[in-house]
C-alpha cells in the first residue's frame, strides 16, 4: 500500500479529557508519523511521500487556551506534530470580551474554564507552538467562504496574515475556513488567498496546495 496523510480535527481539548487524548495521540503515534509543512509541500507538488510511513497531521481549530495546556504536552509526549489553526481576532480581543466574542462568531467556550476569561490561546503561547508545531490561520474572525465583501475578505484573509507577521515575524503557510471550505468556491475569496500567500488550504474533504504568489 502507498503512503498516505490522515488529518484529524479537533476544536476544544479540555483537561477532563486528557486521559481519551493521551490514548489516542498513543494510537496515531504508534501508526503514523509526524508531518511539518515542508513533507506536506513535498508530497503535494511531487506526489512522492517522504517518510516511510503514513503521516498523521492533528489539527486544532480556532486557536483555543487548552489546546496548549491540555494537547501540546501529549502531542510533545507521543512526537507528534501538532498544527493549531488560530482565530487572530480571538488571540487579539481583551480578555473580558472573548466569551463574547467567541458566542458571536459560532466559536464554543466554556465559559468555567478559565477564571481570568483568556479561552484563547495568547501569542506568547502561539510563539511557543511556532517553534515545535505549525501554526496556521482560520480567519481573522472566524469567517466562512461564502464571504463576498471585498473589505472583510482583506480584512480576514490578508488582516489574519498581517496578525501572524507582527506576532510571530513571519507569514504562516496554511488556511482554513469556518465550516471547511475550499479553494475554487468562490472566486473573490481565492483571489483573496492567494494575495495573503498562503500556500495550503484545509477544507472538509481535501488538503489543497495552492500556487503561491508574492503578497
């Protein structure tokens, strides 16, 4: 059989969990191998897998606070390579005013986790995956790909990637959309995509590479 990629979603990962995640990171460490963006590029432009085993990418949507407490440390402890798609707007908004936040754009908390209100991951903490993991957008505010006004489609695809090069000093390669849409959908949003240089799409049923052009 061929090598082949299996990605696996995940959106909250709280600590009453920790036993089912352990077990499972266990489960896809002992079959897959770990996949940083370089292996994806490779296998996606030359059709040729790189590591002699199937690879897992483990991808954690909307950029949430125990996602780094609770699955980093398991993920590190199974090596594997985590890929944290995060919500910018989220990671940027006061503390006090992201369970609201999160309640107006269809992003689940719960709102007991955290005393101080910070569901979301900081950009320390999203520093602190960009050395190890991957780290990737999911819109500046959680938007689908449907959105079709020139604005908020600069604001959310290239805004998102503004975010990541203040923060992190450099571009991130992937994207996602709310709801997993794909690239070919809408016209407006690809333009759009392609103008923020983003170089790998997740949608609901494909990982698409993307051809990328300068921003």
């Amino acid at each position: 059989m061929s090598p082949s990629l299996r990605v696996v979603n995940y959106h909250l990962t709280p600590a009453s969990h920790t036993g089912l995640y352990d077990r499972e990171f266990a489960a896809l460490a002992a079959r897959y191998a770990p996949v940083r963006e370089d292996d994806l590029a490779e296998y996606l432009t030359t059709g040729r897998w790189p590591m002699g085993r199937a690879g897992v990418i483990p991808v954690f949507y909307n950029g949430y606070r125990n996602n780094f407490d609770v699955a980093r440390p398991l993920l590190e402890k199974h090596g594997l390579i985590g890929w944290f798609m995060a919500v910018t707007g989220f990671t940027d908004c006061p503390d006090l005013d992201k369970t609201n936040f999160a309640t107006a754009r269809n992003i689940s908390v719960d709102a007991a986790e955290y005393s101080d209100g910070r569901h979301s991951l900081s950009w320390d903490e999203l520093r602190t995956l960009d050395r190890t993991h991957v780290v990737a957008s999911h819109t500046r505010s959680h938007s689908r790909v449907s959105l079709d006004d020139p604005v908020r489609l600069e604001h959310e695809i290239l805004g998102a990637q503004n975010d990541f090069v203040r923060e992190l000093g450099h571009p991130v390669r992937s994207f996602s959309w709310l709801f997993g849409g794909k690239y070919g959908e809408n016209p407006a949003a690809d333009a759009m995509v392609d103008r923020a240089g983003y170089e790998f799409l997740f949608s609901n049923l494909a990982v698409q590479r993307l051809a990328v052009t300068p921003r």
